[in-house]
C-alpha cells in the first residue's frame, strides 16, 4: 500500500491520530526524532499505557503503519500533520521552536500539492506567519499555491477508550479556501463531524480558549472544595445538586463508558 500520510510527534496526540488513520486503511508513516519510540512501532510495541500492543502490532503487520527518524520520506506522502509539543518556556512563554524545527526538517522535502497540517496547541498567527514562513523558505514554494496549510486543534483525552477520536468534532481551519477543502477531505475519512472555520487563527483560538476554560473551571472547583470543606459542605452533594440546572452551568463533560451521564472535571480536583 503506498504511504499517504505522515503523523510528526508520535506521543499521546500523535500514536492515537496515526492509529485512527490506518484504521480507515490510510496508509501512515510515523516520524519522530526519537528512535526507541520508531523501533517500538516497528516492532509492533506501545509506549503509551492505554493503546494495546495488539493494536500496533495488527497495524504494523498489514503495513499500514511504519514509523522512521528519516524525514526525506516526507517525499513519499500527499498530507503530513505535525503533532509535536509547545511546552511553556522558563519565563513561561509559549515555545514553538519544535514546530519550527519540524517545518525545517520537513520543508526540502514537500512536493508540489502536499498538505501540511498543525496541531500543536500554540497561540494564533503560528501556522499562517511562523510555520508558513520556514516552509516556504526552506522548499521555495508558496502556501496557498504550491502546497496547503491548515491548522487543526488536538482534542486528544488521554486514557480514553479506542475509538472515541472519531465521535469528537474536529475544528479545521485552512490558510486558503483550497487549503480549508483539503484538510476537511483528509480528516473526512477519520472524523465523523467536521467543524470548519474561516482561517487558522480561529482555529488555533479556539484551541486555547478550550484550553482555558477548563482551567479557569479546574481552579474554580479546586477552591470552592477547599471552603466548602472548611463549612462542612460536601462538595460532591453540591455539584450534583447545581448540574440539575438546564443551562448556564457548564463545568461538566460527558464522561466516557457511563452511558451519557455527565462527569465533574473533578478528576484534576486537589485533595483536601
């Protein structure tokens, strides 16, 4: 089967997307700097607690999964998505430079007409000045012209059950109309809702405002469990009480494997 995708960062975000793929019988190759995690793959093992060995060993076996640290086989595919990390900095500023040294890497190496999509988390106007900037530079083609670009925010939920990737709606946002069209038609063959917006900022906007949300609910939570302590509240009785409520309280997400009952974001609630 010829290579048609390549997965940049195999972690947490990337291994689940390079499995989903191949299980739409897209043929992925996984690229990652580091070499144990590329020997593990083709070996048919996993680093990452929740994905089964069985699964990768399945994929690896029918070839619909292969992993290298060679990043000219970027040649070889029609669509690469950059999955890399954007830690904090030490004066706790967002670090691209992964995401930088990824369009480098990959930048000599893209044909005419390839896809390249971002999503790392990282704040707006990364794909459409940053990255575009060192893809251009370093392949001499256009974006928009010669190849696509577009953003696409993770919404990976780590520790969750094989196959909820597809039930969760996928914002893409594209540096062109032609690029928004190609990246809806790749995610198309994975994802079974599509939420497309009109640029890759409001894509990447709408990643952090996610982002945010829950971590301005998880603080919230965290000091009202401690006041409430202190009064003798219990704060579990609480949350039960107000989530009856039909709008305007939203602190809740559907929790998988409990038949659509609403859990609490209280799995990051600190002890008392």
């Amino acid at each position: 089967m010829t290579i048609t995708i390549s997965i940049v960062g195999l972690g947490y975000v990337g291994l689940p997307l390079a499995i989903q793929f191949a299980r739409a019988n897209v043929s992925v190759l996984g690229l990652d700097v580091d070499a144990v995690k590329v020997d593990l793959i083709n070996q048919g093992q996993s680093y990452i607690r929740h994905i089964p060995e069985t699964t990768i060993a399945e994929l690896v076996k029918e070839k619909r999964l292969s992993a290298s640290t060679d990043f000219s086989r970027i040649r070889e595919v029609e669509a690469v998505i950059i999955c890399v990390p954007t830690p904090l900095s030490k004066n706790r500023e967002p670090d691209i430079s992964f995401i930088l040294d990824t369009g480098r890497a990959i930048a000599p190496h893209l044909a005419k007409g390839t896809l390249i999509v971002l999503e790392s988390t990282t704040y707006p106007g990364t794909t459409d000045e940053n990255l575009r900037t060192v893809l251009e530079e370093g392949s001499g083609m256009k974006a928009g012209v010669d190849f696509h670009l577009a953003f696409s925010p993770e919404r990976e939920d780590p520790g969750s059950e094989q196959g909820k990737l597809r039930r969760v709606p996928k914002v893409v946002g594209g540096y062109t109309q032609a690029c928004l069209e190609r990246a809806v038609a790749l995610y198309g063959k994975v994802v079974d809702t599509i939420v497309p917006v009109s640029s890759c900022r409001v894509a990447e906007a709408t990643k952090l405002l996610e982002n945010i949300f829950r971590s301005v609910n998880v603080a919230l939570v965290n000091e009202l469990k401690l006041i409430y302590a202190a009064m003798g509240i219990d704060i579990w009785e609480v949350i039960e009480a107000a989530k009856t409520k039909p709008f305007g309280f939203m602190p809740f997400y559907p929790g998988p494997g409990l038949g659509g009952h609403c859990i609490p974001i209280l799995p990051y609630l600190e002890s008392a």
